[in-house]
C-alpha cells in the first residue's frame, strides 16, 4: 500500500502499526522557542516542493564577527627585523601575535638556535643533505615543505625572518623541541591554521557598533 498517494502516516506501537492523515496528527503547541534562551540547538529541515511553512526570526548582531589568533595574542609591537643584529624584539613580537608565554630563558635558547641555524641571516640557504625536499632556509633553517605546514598566512614568506618566527611557536611545545646546542626537526601539528589579524599595540580606532567601522548609526 502506498500510505503517501493518501496523504497517510504510520508509527509502530508495539505490535501495532498505527495510520493517520495529517490533521489527526497536527497541533498548534502555541509555544516560543528561542535559541539560547529555552533550546540549545536548532536543525531546521525543508522541502522546496511543497513549501508550506513561514519562519520569522528574530535576532540580533551581539559582536562584530573577526577572524583572529587566541585570546592573549594579536597585539602587535611592530618589530618584524633583527634590530643591530639583534632578534630578540622580533622574537617577543611574533610571540605576542601567536599568544605565546615567553620567559627570558626561553628567548635566549630560541636566539642561540637561531645563531646556530643561520648565524642570525635570515636569508641563508643550507647546503643539499640528499634528501628530495631540497635545502634548508632562512632564519631557523625550515625546509620549504615543513615551513609551509606551519606558517600561518599572511606570513608565509620562508626568506622572512619574522614569518619563520611565527611558523615556529605556531609548533606545540615549541620550546621543547629545540636545545641552542645542536639542529632540529620541527614535529606535531600545527596549533592553528588560521589567518593572523595583528593588531598594533596601542590601537585608539572607534570600534563597532560605530559607523566609521561600517557597521551601526548615530541617532
């Protein structure tokens, strides 16, 4: 029997299979569900062919959504070069973007690899070691394979030395897998792939809701 021809619906009820037509089954609950108020989850299904129902939604903008680092990071001191040779600056920069805790012996071991990598160049190349994913690169001497399954855009420049800076504490335990004392091999998955929105320091610009950011109305 072919229960949709009739317009028909059937349940099982133990051992007994119960039909219905659909008014038999319909009624009004005259309630209001609202999302995070009285549901949790809403999974709302529909189809084009008969289209029958109206939903009205109501709601509003909480916060202006961006794409940004964790919670501690995203500032920004603007230092992005070795200053007189010197990386330790770049260094605490790319670890306030990435949000990354860094303690005064933390930094000197990371320099002291990065003096034994590429004596502080961030242009030097290695030499080939045989292998087929080419030469060593840059500040901290990542092959390209490797630098590009850490970096996080938009620094994704390997010849730049703050982008292999930020590729480096975007590795789990970073800290951890290198010693100042003899070369490296970055392992474990990348702590985030998503784009970096640094922002300065000291960022006085008017935010949302006001409409110089687009968004929002004076009245």
């Amino acid at each position: 029997s072919n229960l949709a021809s009739y317009g028909a619906f059937w349940y099982p009820d133990g051992y007994t299979l119960r039909v219905y037509d659909l008014p038999s089954i319909q009624h009004r609950s005259d309630e209001t569900f609202r999302y995070l108020n009285n549901m949790t989850k809403v999974d709302l299904q529909s189809d084009g062919t008969d289209l029958v129902n109206d939903c009205w939604v109501y709601g509003g903008k909480v916060q202006k959504d961006i794409t940004t680092v964790t919670a501690a990071g995203g500032v920004s001191n603007g230092v992005t070069t070795a200053v007189n040779g010197d990386w330790s600056q770049a260094a605490k920069n790319a670890a306030n973007v990435m949000g990354v805790s860094m303690n005064d012996q933390q930094l000197g071991v990371l320099l002291a690899q990065i003096k034994l990598e590429s004596g502080g160049n961030d242009q030097a190349k290695g030499g080939t070691d045989g292998l087929s994913d080419g030469p060593a690169l840059g500040l901290l001497q990542f092959k390209q394979g490797t630098f590009n399954y850490y970096c996080r855009p938009p620094y994704t420049n390997i010849m730049s030395g703050f982008d292999q800076l930020i590729a480096f504490f975007n590795i789990p335990n970073c800290f951890g897998q290198i010693t100042g004392r003899h070369g490296w091999s970055p392992s474990g998955a990348p702590l985030s792939k998503a784009t970096i929105q640094a922002k300065p320091a000291t960022d006085n610009s008017w935010g949302w809701p006001f409409p110089g950011t687009g968004e929002g109305s004076f009245s």
